[in-house]
C-alpha cells in the first residue's frame, strides 16, 4: 500500500513592504517545486505578509 506524503509550506516575509514584490511568490515557487520533486502532495500553503517575528504567538499563519 503507498502512503501519501503530504506537506504545507510556510511562507513569510518580515517587513510589509516586502509583501509587493515577488519575494512571497519566489519562495513558494521554489518550495513547490522541491515538493513536487520529492513527490510530496501539497496541502496548504501559509503566507505571512510582513508580521513581525519577535513572537511566534504574534505570526498568525504559524500558530495556524
């Protein structure tokens, strides 16, 4: 019997202005790709869009 390997991606950047440019795509691109590789299937992909990261219990998409 084959197993599913299933994954999920977290993503962040940590400064908001950071969010616009391609930097969140970029790294969900390539971590997409890596899975893909692996034959990994991809369950959900968090973004974390600037929060601070001093406080995991202030990074919404972690705790998620």
């Amino acid at each position: 019997m084959e197993t599913n390997k299933l994954a999920v991606i977290y993503i962040r950047v940590s400064d908001p202005s950071q969010a616009h440019n391609n930097s969140l795509d970029t790294q969900e691109k390539i971590c997409k790709d890596y899975l893909k590789s692996k034959g990994y299937e991809l369950v959900k992909v968090f973004r974390e869009e600037g929060e601070s990261a001093m406080h995991v219990a202030t990074r919404t998409q972690l705790t998620e």
